[in-house]
C-alpha cells in the first residue's frame, strides 16, 4: 500500500478518549458561527462558594478570602526562570481557612490581612491535605476589606484524605 492511500489511524479511525458527550448535539453546535453580525455573548455571573464546601482534586471555584499569614518556602534566583518564589499563605473566610502555595508574582499579592479573590482555582494535594492553588489559567485580584470574621477554628488544610481505590464487586 502506497503512503498516499494509507489511513493515518489505521482502520479504526482517530483514538479516543473513552469520554462520551451526554445528550444530543443541538443542530446549530456543528456550524461555526460568523465573527461578523453575531449577537455578543453574555458573560455569567461568577459563582462564588466557601472554604467549607471545597473537596480534594476539585477545580474552577471562586471564591473572596483574607490573608491571615504568609510564609516564604522558597526564594532563589534561577537560571532559566529569573527567580522562583513559593510561599505557603494561610487564608480564609466565614467558614474556615486553607491554606494557598502563592507561586513567582502570586506572592507579592498575598500580604497579611489583604482581601482577595481567588477566581478559577483549584485544590492540590500535598502528602494527604488539601491546598488552594491558582494556575496561569485562574486570576487573583485584590479587592475592598470584606466585613467578615475569620473562622480559624475550621482549618480544611489539617484535614487528612486518603486515596482508596473502590471495587466493584458483581
């Protein structure tokens, strides 16, 4: 067989993931929309939640806290990167505290008794516990004091998770 009438895949077509999409594609999916003429899309409302209702290896919460304390972990110049900075920073709300591993420009942000607002983060695991963390995908602004006391009794961080692997049994 000629390399110009070969199958890139083979005959069972291009690999797949395993996941399948739910329900019915709508007809307009499949068609591209014009740039030009078409109605702008509305932005969503962001939907913030609390520290007490984070769960390990969830992602794409925002959420308003206050930085209780900050500590630098690390902080060395490097080659290839300039300088890289890590510190474990304890935050929190209403509800509880967790603490955040503020990464290089995250640092300067996170400064004892600060509000901010973490928008698409997600929770790490570090050796069981959970830790609040924001990627180059998610965004943290400072904002105005929020007029909330701290629960510091409630740390999500003291909590330790287990991995277990479940088995179906038939």
């Amino acid at each position: 067989m000629s390399t110009a009438n070969r199958r890139p895949y083979g005959r069972g077509g291009p690999p797949t993931t395993g996941y399948v999409r739910r329900g019915s594609v709508p007809a307009n999916a499949a068609k591209p929309r014009a740039t030009t003429g078409a109605a702008p899309v509305a932005l969503r409302k962001p939907v913030f939640t609390t520290i007490d209702q984070l769960r390990p290896q969830t992602h794409g919460h925002t959420l308003v806290a206050r930085v209780i304390s900050a500590r630098t972990i690390l902080d060395k110049p490097s080659q290839h990167l300039g300088r890289s900075r890590l510190a474990e920073c304890l935050v929190g709300d209403q509800t509880g505290t967790i603490l955040f591993t503020a990464r290089n420009d995250q640092v300067d942000l996170l400064k004892p008794d600060t509000t901010v607002i973490f928008r698409n983060a997600r929770i790490d695991m570090f050796k069981g516990t959970m830790r609040l963390a924001v990627d180059k995908w998610g965004r943290i602004e400072v904002t105005e004091p929020a007029d909330f006391i701290v629960k510091e009794e409630n740390n999500m961080s003291m909590v330790e998770y287990e991995l277990v692997d479940v088995v179906d049994e038939e």
